[in-house]
C-alpha cells in the first residue's frame, strides 16, 4: 500500500524559479504532466504543503496552513533561499514530486516558473514580461525539452493566472507553421484549470493594493499581470476569444476541467477578502466542461499534505483518468515511428491518440510507405556557414517569391553541386518564418532518394506531403477518411487519388498557402514522377480557375530531367557560376580546419585555397572527398602539400577510383561485400544488420554460428576500410552520393577495368548475396519455433520504441502463473499487437526485419541461382511449416495491414502472391496443384497485378471464379489494385460462371459493387475501357445504395472516367439512387464543377430534378457553398431560384444555414422575396443564419434592406430574441443596428429579448442602452 504522506520521491531535484524543472520521468513515459503556477506563484512553493502534526490528517484539515500564507507575505523578512528551503524540505509536502511519480509512474512531470510576483522583493527589478511574453517563453521552452519525444500526450495543470498562460499557450501552438510548435497543440489531451479567472476577477484591485504596498517599501514591481486580471481587460478577452475558437470546434480533440475553489481567504476580514478570490462566474469556461469544487481557497486550492487530502485525490482522478484514456488509445493504434525502429513498422503518427479508429488506420497507411523527413533531413551532411545565401537574392527565385499564385521554380545541377545542400537551407529558411514578412505559408518538403524504398517514387511524395499537413491541422484527417471510406485501404496505392486528396486539403479555406520543397526528383521512379509533374503542370496552368489553391513548388534535380519537362517556367542552372562563391566558402572552411590542425603558414592557406578551387570545377562532393585525403596527412611543408594537391584527381569518377586503389589488398573482398550489400538492399542497413549479414555463411545452421564470423566492432570497420565512400548517421549506413552508386554499377560492365572485378556491383549478384543471406537467415534452426509467442519474445526486454507495454508485472503478479500474460495481451486489438510483437522480435533478433520484409524482393531480382538456394527459397515459402510463417507472419503486419495474416500459404501461393514465376513452374513439374490452392494462388497474384503468374495458372485450367478474401474473386481483385494486364487476361472468355452468378465480368463483392463501379469510383480509365468492351457487360448494375459506377465516378471527381462512362449508350444520366438524387444533385454538392459543366450540356439531363426531400442541385450547391456552381446553374436558367423543398427552404435558406454569405449576397439579387419565405417551423433564412452564428451572413442580410428582421416563428420569437438567447454578442449588435429593429418584441409567452439575457452580461447591457425592457424575470 502506497504511504498516504511520502517522503521526497526524488529528494535532489532542483526546482529552477523559472523555466522548466523536471521533477520526475518515468521509464517508457506516455505523457508530460506540466504545472503552470500563478500570480504571486513559484513553481515549487505554489504546490507545496506543510506536512501537518498528524500525517494522517483530514483532508479538510490540509489546507489550515495556509490560510496565514498571505499575511506571511506581508509581514515576512527575507531569509536564505536554497539553504533554508532544503532545510525544511522534510516538513514540507511537494506534491507533484513527493506523491504524483508514484501513483502516475508513466508520465514525466514538469513545472514551471517565471516572474510573476506582485512584488519582487530581493531577486532586483521585477521582470516586466507580460502574459503572452510568458505564453512564447513557456511555448519555445516545451519546444526544446519535446524535441525527443514528439507526439507523447500532455496534460497541463494550471493554477490561477498560469491558466491565462497556459490558454494563449495554446492558441499559439495551433496557429504556428512550426511543426514541433503544433504539436505541442495536437498532442495535448486534456487540462486542468484551479481557479482561473477566465473573465478577470473582481479581486485583481486588491492584489494591486498590495502591490503598491511592497512598491513604497521601494522595489520594482511589473503591474502587466495584475492589469491582465481585470474584468473585461482587452489582453484577456483576446486571449480567452482564440482560445473559445478552439473550444468549441466540433472536433475539439482535447478535455477541459475545472476546479473552483471553495472558500475565500479567512482572516482577512478587514480587507474584505473573506469572499472567493476567483468566483465560479469567472472560473467557468461554459459551464458545459466537468466542473469540480476542492475545498479550499484560491492560495491552498493546489497545496496538498497528503495523498488523503481530497483536494489531491480529485486532481488525481482526474488525471489518471486521463492516462487511462491514452493508454486505451494506444493500444487502439499502431506504435509510433521512432528512433530505432525497425522502419517495417512505421504505423501511425503522433496525432494518432486523437483520431477515430478509421482514421488511425488512413494515417498508419499514409506513413508505412513513407519515410520521416524531418529524421531524414537531420542526417544530412550540415551547411557551412554563409553557404546558400546567395540564392536569396537570385531574380528568378525572387520573382518565384512574389507570386501570388501557384508556381514553380526548378533549380538543376550535377551531381554534388550542392542541391539537397541547397533544399535543406531553403526548408529552415522557411520554417523560420523568414519567406515573407506579410505571407504566412504552410511549408512541406520532401527528399527523395532511390536508394530507399520509401522515398523513390510520386505516391510516396504525396502521401509524406499530406501527413505533413494533417499533422499540422488534425480535423483535414476528414479528406482522407472520405477517400478511406470509398476506396478502401488502397486508396493510398492510388496516385489521382493522392493528389486529389492534397489538392483538396490545400484548397480548404483554413489552409495557408503552401510552398512545397522537393530534392532530387531525378532519384523518383519514371512514370509516376511523369504523372507527379502532369499534375503539378496542370496545376499552374490552370491557376485562374475559381477555388485553385495557391501552392508554391521548388523542385531539384539533375538537368536531364528539368529540361525534359521544364520549357517556359523559370529554372535555376547550379551550373551557371550560381555557387562560386559558396564553393569558396566551404575550401576556405575546410582548409581552415586544415590548416589549424597542421599549423601550417599562411602562405600554405593561401596555396591551399587557389589550388583546391581551381580544379573543383563547381562540385562540393569533389572537394569533401578530396579534403579527406589532406585531413589524413601529417606532412605540412607547401613542398608536401603541393605534391599531394598534384596528384589529387580531377572528376569525381577519378576520385572514387583512387579511393578505391587505397584500400588494403588484405580488405578488399570485406570491402567488396560491403559495397554489395549497401548497393543491393531495398533500405538502408543498419550497422547490426550488416554485421550479421557479413557473418551469414550458407552452412550456418543458427545463430550462435554467425556470432563466431561477426565483426566486434562494426562501424570502425567499415568507416576503416571504406573511409569517406560512406556515410554513417544514426546508426545506418549510407553511400556517400548516389552518383558513386551509379559509378559502381558502371564499373561492373566495364570488365577492362582493374577495379571491375573486386568493386563492380552488378545489381543480380547484389540482390543475389542479399538473397543468400536471408534466406539462410529466416532459416536458422533459432526460428524453427514460432517466434511470436509469448515464451519466445518474454526473455527480450521490448523494443525501446514500443508506445505501449507487452507485459505488465504488477498485473501479472495478481493472476496464477498460467495465467500470468499481461491484461493487455487479453483486451488488447489484436492488430495492434502483433505489430508490437514484431517490434520486440526486431529488437531480439536483428536482421529479421530487413530478411522478413525484403528476401522476396530480392528473389525476383537475383536472376538465376543455384539448385541449393533454389531449395531452401522452396522450403522458406511454405508457411505450413514454422519458419515459413515466422517471416511471412511478421511481413503481412506492416505491408497488409488490414487483413489477418494467412495460415495457408503453401510455396504455390506464395510465389503466386509475391510474383515468382520461376519457382512456380518449378514446382508445377514436380508437384499437382489443387483446385482450392490454385483458386487461392490465382487471386492473389491477380491482387498483386502479376499478369505472367495469372496466365500461367489459368492456362493450367485452374478456376478464377471463386470468392477468396472478402467475397472478392480475382477479377475484383485486380480491378481494386489498378492491374489492367490482369484485369484483360481475365476478361479473354466471356467467362460465364452459373446461372445463379452470371458472367464474371458483373459479379459485384462488398456493398453489391461491381468491377465497373470499382473501376470507375477510383478513376481507373484503362480497366473502366477494358470492362466496357467485354461483350457480356451490364453497364449500368446499381450498388445497395442504388448508385451506378456514373456515381462513383462522380464522388472521386474523375471527370475522364466519367465521359466515359457516358458515351456508353447502356449508361442512363438520369438515374436515381435510394435518396432520390442524380449524378447532377451528386456532382453540385461534391463541388465538381467540370462534371457539373459537363453534364449541363447533355441534352437528356433532367436538370432539374428534385430527390425525395425535394432539393435540386441549385439547393445542395448553395448549401454547400460552392458559389461557381451556384452561379453556372442559376445562369444556366434551368432551375426554379425560389424553389422550396419539403421542409419549405429554399436555397437561400440553405445558403443561410451553413454560413455562406458570398452566395446569399448573390442568391438575394435574383430572388428577394426568398429573402423572408418561412419554412415549415417558420425560420426565415436569417433564423437558420443565426443558427450558425454567422455574423457576416447575417450582416449581409440585414444590409440587403428587404429581410424583415422582426419576422417571428411559430412560437413568435423575432431574430433578436434568438440572438440573445443564444449568446451572440456580435450578432446582437448588428441586429440592433437593424433599421426598423423592434427590441421589445414579444414572443407567444409575453417574454421579450431582454428576458433571455443574462442581467449584467454585456448583451443586457446593451440592450438596455437600446431602450429594451423585460417582461419577465431576466435570466440570472
């Protein structure tokens, strides 16, 4: 049992009187607790409780010692601050040290400080800061102690004036472009407010008093707090204004409570304080948050002397409840990304804990296949100092800069001029605000690099650059999620669809503009890099349509592909005399080091210099490279140095040669088998992965055998053998360029070259050794057991990465010990935790990742192999047997991630699935296939879009009609993933199946979709074409919800898909699904203009049509705010402007109730009397502006001069009266500007808006001052 009064839980903290001190952090922290004191606080004494005579005490007891606090203040001397205060640290009771470690183990706690006495009386002036001064210090300060644990939750806890702080705090980090800034906003779960004065307190006059007490003792006072205090003080209202926005959004992701205090100060009666410091009024923020009372007075409220006292155990529910929740949600979600995990398992983000479980599971498949830029960036070789300014000055780049419209500057150079260099300076030029002084800008960049799998292709590009910016504003998940719930976990495989979704998000009316950075395009895969740039292009020429969004693209590459597809847009030439200056900047630099080093003489410097430059002919890798061999040297003379510079080479090819010629005869195999691996791997290794995979030898039967061939110590090495031809960060490994990739690979074709044999890397015999080495791996004796249980994963400590505990001991030590697993492994996702037991597999055994992700990559690029490996890929592939599915268990978690792994892959549908040919005919000679099994293997090569293996298995009459993974057979399997060879192999017969199911080419799987509508709903022309032209189609089968493939076209927006689909005479335009809507209605209200244009020219559109509720596609576009379609079809004269629905609204109402006061000024002009028709409750449109709290809607109507603002409903309630009631000042105030307003109107009952004001509230007053009166009691 946990002492109810315990000692100092770590008695050598030291709490700092500003900034932040952590006071306690748990291993495996899940959350920051922070406390925020208040005025006349201190960050340790605001907490801290006299330990009373019985330490056992009543809580209402607790709080007695402190009720003298403020007179101490006054009387009191002053005395030795650290000696004392240590001394009589045992009798005193430090609450968020002494007892919240303890019962909250999992959290790091901190406080923090900052000058915010009335008076300082000895520490000299007061510090003048006011309240946002301390918000910026508090939010930079969280900044730098976060920077290791981004996306960990945080809970403040704040006590009086801290909570002002805390709330601009708050507001700030939601609005910075600074990504570590947002999230400190994202990640905040919940906080707790101890009698905050959210609308001032009365008693801030009297804390002046006392200030101007101590000032005539004669010391410097700062009064910015005090002021800050007063009721109605412009700082504050401000404040707690764009904190109510956040508030009150419907997708608040963040908990409020709060803590009134239950008793003034006693004893000071004199100074009539007996009554509450902070009254429940102000303490409140809506009455609508969980609200609390402790038993104390404004100073004792957050002092506790026990973990009896009940003040502490109401704070302490409150927060473990917190905790509660964000472990629940952690186990709902896939552990984060961070440093050290295995890069498979990549799942989710640091917003994850405040997402819906469909959400989570878009975010989790936007980042699996992505790399963490920022990680990515910090690894690059740094800049020296001045390097890269000149650009700022550049014409082209300037006038790229003042465009107010999308655009796009390309800046080109060869290989080692310094772009990524160059990418990097200008994304921390822009992160700092520093892009234009009157322009804030959203910034997202991107590297791509073809070296890792995650960054060398355009999918990867858009699904980073979208994660970047849902990170940065959480509620735009929502784009996503509609992609999610129309496509499926595909959508992500789905390149239109990706740039749907990052167009959509950019162009959303919260959104700033963007500037997007992408290095190195030349590294991203060809076609979709070409279907990347159509878009972007596209984009920029279209830049005048209505709703584009401004985005700003800088792009590097090599100039090949800049001058590929770049003619009549500004570029950049690096190699143009742009970094000749920068090029000396980093001799000078580097020879500096040199010179410093050798002590060499100024001359030598200068010689250094001239020479270095004069044959560096603009290439920053060529100098780094070089350099190296004059920082290895230990003769100094001009006469040595002058040698070496002679014999320097003079291209980068010449340099990679001499390095090459350096190493040792003695390492050179070691040297050559590094090389192998490092140009062969699909990512890049690890330092313990390629230790192991130089010690894998195919007679190695286990684990212990290849500890006998491994390296000690790995990284000495490789950086000994190799020397600058690499580069090691955060323990990978990485080629120092990709041009001395290219060089290798070259080298390998080049057969007379002396260095082709031992260092060409030919990219077979690469993936080949790679091969070799994981499959001897995955088959070590060691895995013949299964490696996901419990027993097998127990004696490894978790994965340091982990978010959330496999094991929990103080649960297990409650249960028998047969039962002894942890509640989590009980209640726990089971998704979630396999994902978790893969990571702590990954921890134990460390080259399992790469071997389980990527041996069956390397299978289909090794070429021919021996008879021996050809047996041991054979028994790997079964996984009926243990071994087999240890590494497919483990590879199906992170690459399909929405379905359970299989249990019946044998080697047939293995080889089906990951499109191994060859090895299928080999086993096809020795071995029958089953019916069963070959239906299997066809539908999931079909899936995977390998067209050879489906061929092959089809012409070995095997049948491809059965429903395999949700009821989905091989033809809806590769119409889903977009494999048009599959999808026309498949349609080759007629393909009729039974009488009961039809023809193949119309069977239908989840929501009665067929493959038309799949194809269609996901813009897939090619297969949409390939369907259309199969003889036995029915083009026009409705899903469940009655909407035909035209339909689904139409809510992905792919407007070619769509014509189409309509130039098929079997297509009907003007069908209707189960709401009653067309394609049309559909169209309006997805704000798809083009089709809207489209369609309004067929001449058998029904324009106008009306659904069950009576609406037209005018009504769903005003409603929905689309103001170019409002327009094109009220101009189109198709449409009735005054029409009513079935509820009696017309579109102006409609416009009204969602708050869109373009179209209302517009719908006005061309239908006034509409402005006043009532529906069937007798709400005019201004009644449904009001209910939106629309204030410049309703600023529009009233300024049209026709709306009648004492119009009344039913019940007889006038506009005002609702404005009043709901609490609309500012709505309030333009109504009573109203000509014509009637402030007495009554409604049914007598009341009039006076009635529903708060007496007191700035509404009544002003209501008041216009002469209302009130019919009934007003309000209290």
């Amino acid at each position: 049992m946990m002492d109810p009064v315990a000692p100092p839980f770590e008695p050598n903290v030291g709490v700092s009187d500003t900034g932040l001190s952590v006071l306690h952090d748990g291993d495996n922290a899940i959350v920051d607790i922070i406390l925020v004191h208040g005025l006349q606080g201190h960050p340790r004494r605001t907490w801290t409780c006299e330990k009373a005579s019985n330490e056992l005490q009543d809580s209402t007891e607790s709080s007695v010692g402190h009720r003298k606090g403020l007179r101490k203040f006054l009387l009191s001397r002053h005395r030795p601050r650290q000696k004392d205060i240590s001394n009589n640290f045992s009798k005193e009771v430090f609450w968020p040290l002494d007892l919240l470690p303890e019962d909250c183990p999992n959290s790091r706690i901190l406080t923090w400080g900052y000058d915010s006495k009335v008076s300082n009386f000895f520490a000299g002036a007061a510090n003048k800061s006011n309240v946002t001064a301390h918000a910026r210090n508090l939010l930079q300060a969280l900044k730098n102690r976060r920077r290791n644990c981004l996306g960990r939750s945080i809970i403040f806890i704040a006590h009086s004036l801290g909570g002002i702080i805390v709330k601009d705090v708050f507001r700030r980090a939601e609005s910075d472009t600074d990504s570590a800034l947002i999230d400190i906003y994202n990640s905040t779960v919940g906080i707790i407010f101890l009698g905050t004065p959210h609308r001032g307190s009365n008693k801030a006059r009297y804390a002046e008093v006392l200030r101007k007490v101590v000032s005539a003792a004669g010391f410097d006072t700062a009064t910015q707090n005090i002021k800050a205090l007063h009721i109605d003080s412009t700082e504050l209202e401000i404040i707690h204004e764009l904190f109510m926005k956040l508030y009150m959004r419907p997708d608040r992701h963040f908990t409020i409570i709060t803590f009134h205090e239950a008793k003034g100060i006693a004893g000071l009666g004199y100074l009539t304080m007996n009554e509450r410091i902070v009254e429940p009024f102000s303490s409140t923020i809506t009455n609508t948050e969980q609200i609390q009372t402790i038993n104390a007075d404004h100073m004792a409220m957050c002092r506790f002397a026990s973990r009896l006292d009940e003040g502490y155990q109401q704070i302490l529910g409150e927060i473990q409840t917190f905790i509660s929740e964000i472990q629940k949600k952690q186990e709902l979600s896939t552990p984060k990304n961070l440093k050290g995990r295995p890069s498979s398992f990549v799942t989710t983000s640091s917003l994850a804990y405040s997402l819906n479980e469909t959400e989570r599971k878009c975010v989790a498949l936007l980042t699996q296949k992505t790399s963490n830029v920022t990680e990515y960036k910090a690894g690059l070789p740094g800049r020296v100092d001045g390097t890269c300014k000149w650009i700022l000055s550049n014409t082209e780049y300037l006038n790229w800069k003042i465009q107010q419209t999308t655009c796009l500057l390309w800046i080109s150079g060869y290989p080692g001029s310094g772009k990524t260099i160059l990418s990097t300076f200008l994304t921390e030029y822009f992160s700092d605000g520093r892009f234009s002084p009157s322009l804030h800008m959203t910034l997202c960049y991107f590297f791509c690099d073809e070296n890792i799998a995650t960054q060398r292709d355009a999918m990867a590009i858009l699904r980073s650059l979208i994660h970047q910016l849902i990170v940065r504003r959480r509620s735009l998940i929502k784009y996503v999620k509609a992609s999610y719930d129309v496509y499926g976990p595909q959508f992500d495989q789905n390149l239109s669809e990706l740039w749907r979704i990052f167009i959509t998000i950019a162009s959303d009316k919260r959104m700033k503009p963007l500037c997007v950075v992408i290095d190195a395009l030349d590294e991203c895969e060809e076609s979709t890099r070409d279907r990347f740039l159509k878009c972007v292009l596209g984009l920029i020429h279209n830049t005048g349509v209505t709703n584009t969004p401004w985005i700003k693209f800088l792009i590097t590459s090599r100039p090949n592909v800049g001058r590929r597809y770049i003619t009549d847009l500004p570029q950049i030439d690096l190699s143009q005399n742009q970094i000749e200056d920068d090029l000396h900047l980093v001799i000078q630099s580097k020879v500096e080091a040199i010179v410093q080093r050798l002590h060499c003489k100024p001359q030598v410097r200068d010689y250094l210099e001239k020479a270095l430059y004069s044959k560096a002919d603009r290439t920053f890798l060529w100098v780094t490279l070089v350099l190296h061999l004059l920082e290895n040297t230990y003769v100094a003379s001009q006469k040595d140095l002058k040698l070496i510079i002679d014999r320097l080479p003079s291209t980068l090819s010449a340099t990679y040669e001499r390095f090459l010629s350096d190493i040792s005869p003695n390492h050179q195999q070691l040297a050559s088998r590094i090389l192998h691996f490092i140009v062969g791997s699909y990512r890049s290794l690890t330092l313990e992965e390629m230790r192991i995979l130089l010690a894998v030898q195919s007679h190695h039967r286990n684990l212990a055998n290849t500890e006998e061939y491994a390296q000690p110590n790995i990284q000495e090495t490789i950086e000994g053998i190799l020397g600058p031809l690499v580069r090691i960060f955060d323990s990978r490994i990485h080629l120092v360029h990709l041009s001395l990739k290219e060089f290798l690979q070259d080298l390998s074709i080049r057969k007379e070259h002396p260095h082709s044999n031992i260092y060409g890397v030919d990219p077979q015999q690469a993936s080949l050794l790679c091969l070799q080495a994981c499959v001897t791996y995955l088959l070590f004796d060691d895995f013949n057991k299964d490696v996901f249980s419990i027993d097998t994963i127990s004696s490894n400590k978790p994965s340091p990465t982990s978010t959330v505990e496999v094991f929990s001991e103080m649960e297990s030590s409650e249960l028998p010990e047969e039962f002894s697993i942890g509640l989590d492994e009980l209640f726990q996702d089971p998704s979630v935790q396999e994902v978790q037991t893969c990571s702590n597999i990954a921890a134990k055994y460390s080259l399992f990742d790469y071997a389980a992700t990527h041996w069956t990559k390397h299978c289909l690029s090794a070429g021919a192999f021996s008879l021996e490996l050809q047996e041991s890929v054979f028994n790997l592939s079964d996984t009926t047997n243990t071994q087999g599915l240890n590494w497919l268990r483990y590879y199906w978690a992170s690459a399909e991630t929405e379905l359970s792994y299989p249990k019946n892959f044998v080697s047939v549908i293995t080889a089906s699935y990951f499109g191994y040919l060859t090895l299928l005919r080999d086993i096809s000679h020795t071995l029958s296939i089953s019916p069963y099994t070959g239906a299997n293997a066809i539908y999931w090569a079909s899936r995977s879009g390998y067209h050879g293996v489906v061929d092959f298995l089809l012409r070995q009459g095997l049948n491809p009609d059965l429903q395999i993974n949700e009821n989905k057979n091989p033809l809806v399997a590769a119409v889903e993933f977009n494999h048009p060879q599959v999808v026309k192999r498949l349609l080759v017969d007629d393909g009729f199946i039974s009488e009961e199911y039809g023809y193949r080419v119309n069977t239908y799987s989840f929501g009665e979709r067929t493959p038309l509508s799949i194809a269609a709903g996901n813009g897939f022309i090619e297969a949409v074409q390939l369907l259309l032209q199969h003889d036995k189609i029915k083009a026009d089968i409705p899903s469940s919800n009655q909407w035909t493939p035209i339909f689904w076209a139409v809510n992905g927006g792919h407007l070619e898909t769509f014509q189409v689909l309509l130039a098929d005479s079997r297509i009907s335009v003007n069908h209707l699904d189960i709401a009653g809507r067309n394609v049309l209605s559909w169209a309006a209200s997805e704000g798809r203009i083009e089709i809207v244009k489209y369609l309004m020219t067929r001449t058998n559109i029904i324009a106008d049509a009306r659904d069950h509720n009576g609406r037209s596609a005018l009504s769903w576009a005003a409603g929905k705010g689309y103001y170019d379609i409002a327009i094109y079809l009220r101009r189109s004269n198709k449409f009735d402007v005054s029409a009513k629905d079935k509820d009696g609204r017309n579109a102006l109402s409609w416009a009204c109730g969602a708050g869109h006061p373009k179209i209302v000024e517009y719908l006005l002009k061309y239908d006034p009397k509409g402005a006043n028709d009532e529906d069937i409750d007798g709400w005019t449109p201004l009644s449904w502006a009001l209910l939106n709290q629309s204030p410049r809607t309703v600023q529009v109507l009233v300024s049209s001069g026709i709306v009648d603002v004492n119009k009344k409903d039913t019940h007889g309630r006038s506009p005002l009266s609702f404005a009043v009631g709901y609490g609309y000042e500012d709505v309030v105030d333009i109504l009573l500007h109203a000509e014509g307003i009637d402030v007495n109107s009554r409604n049914n009952n007598g009341r009039t808006p006076l009635s529903f004001a708060k007496e007191g509230s700035n509404i009544w007053n002003a209501l008041k001052r216009a002469g209302a009166q009130a019919s009934v009691i007003p309000q209290k």
